[in-house]
C-alpha cells in the first residue's frame, strides 16, 4: 500500500465522513510520516489526479518491461540466416499475380468509367449542336421568308 495510515476508529470515522486524504511519506524532522489535507472533500479533489498518476507509472513499467523482453528475444533468438523466413517462390507468385490482377482490375473499372463519361459529353454536345442547327434553321427560314416579303412589296 503506498498511501495508509493508522487511525483509532473515531478519526477514522471523522476521515470518512469529511472525505479527508492523507499523503504517506519518509519520516521527517518531527518524526511525522503523515500529512493530511484538511480540507473537506480533499479526497474526492485529489482522488482522481493520484489514480491518473498510478496508471502512467504502471503503464510505463509495462512498457520498459515488454521493452525489454523484445530486446531479449532479439539478443536471444532469431535465425541465423535472415531469408530463412522468406516464403516460397511459388507463394510470392501468387501474391505477385494477384496484385497484379487487381491493378488490372482497377485500371478496367477506371477506363470504364472516362468511357462513360466521354459517351455522357458527347451525348451532351451532339444535343447542343441538333439545337443549335434547329434554331439557325429557323432563322435562316425566317430570314428567307422576310426576303420574299420585300422582293414581292
């Protein structure tokens, strides 16, 4: 336990009742090995801060710990020829073959779709030129009309 103190049961009901939180460290001067906040409610306050603060060292430790271990099983273990773990041509081939049946399919569905895309403009702009032949169609029909009308006047 790295933060307990002993306290007859009257203290120790008036802590708990108060929410009262102490810090246990090395004797000092006075002998004293118990600071207490006296605050009420200080033990709600600080609760959380000192959990957060447990956590982070056990995580470090954790940490340095499975640190070590890999340093170890580097230091340790390990073929000694480093292609010994390689896997076989035929299984490379395979993987090989099936990249490259994907980047086949990728550039299919690519194509496909500027195919698309060309047949939608040309679609669009053999449309604007049907409307636009109409309607200078209809000019020119009007303008020949209007002609006949003063040659005749």
């Amino acid at each position: 336990m790295a933060n307990a103190a002993l306290l007859c049961q009257r203290h120790h009901t008036q802590v708990h009742d108060q929410r009262l939180i102490a810090t246990v460290h090395p004797p000092d001067e006075t002998g004293s090995c118990v600071t207490w906040d006296l605050t009420p409610g200080s033990y709600d306050r600080e609760l959380t801060a000192r959990l957060n603060r447990i956590r982070c060292e056990q995580a470090k430790q954790r940490a340095t710990a499975q640190q070590r271990a890999a340093e170890r099983a580097r230091l340790d273990t390990g073929p000694p020829d480093p292609w010994i773990d390689e896997p076989p041509d035929d299984v490379v081939q395979a993987w090989v073959d099936e990249w490259m049946a994907e980047a086949e399919a990728l550039d299919y569905e690519s194509a496909l779709r500027e195919a698309e895309l060309d047949d939608a403009l040309a679609t669009l702009l053999d449309e604007e030129r049907t409307n636009a032949a109409f309607d200078t169609s209809a000019f020119d029909n009007a303008a020949f009309d209007n002609a006949e009308l003063s040659t005749t006047n």
